[in-house]
C-alpha cells in the first residue's frame, strides 16, 4: 500500500539556510527517497541530488 511520505533533503552549505522538501507517493521510505531525488534533479538541475548524503522522510497519515 503505498503512503504520501515528505522527504527534507538538508544542506550542510552556509548559503543555503532552508531543507528542500518533497511530498512523494510511495510504497516505501527508500523508494520515497529516491523518487524525490529524481524530481529534484529534473525540477533544478543546478542540485547534484545524488551528492546529498543527509535526508530526513516522515511519512505522513492522511
């Protein structure tokens, strides 16, 4: 049964002050994750989603 999951990628970066976050429907927290990388590299290309190394997923009740 898949569930609507929020996945904050957070930036250790000084310049950048606020996590990205994604709402993504998903059977799991790892495919979550992976669907939000994938939409963040084709929403902004300037981001190496594959580079961040710290995330944080709640899966969210509705």
């Amino acid at each position: 049964m898949a569930h609507v999951y929020t996945v904050e990628f957070l930036f250790d970066a000084p310049h950048v002050s606020d996590p990205i976050r994604k709402h993504i429907l998903a059977d799991d927290r790892y495919e979550a994750v992976e669907l939000a990388r994938q939409l963040l590299a084709l929403q902004d290309p300037f981001v190496d989603a594959e580079r961040i190394d710290l995330c944080k997923v709640v899966r969210l009740d509705v």
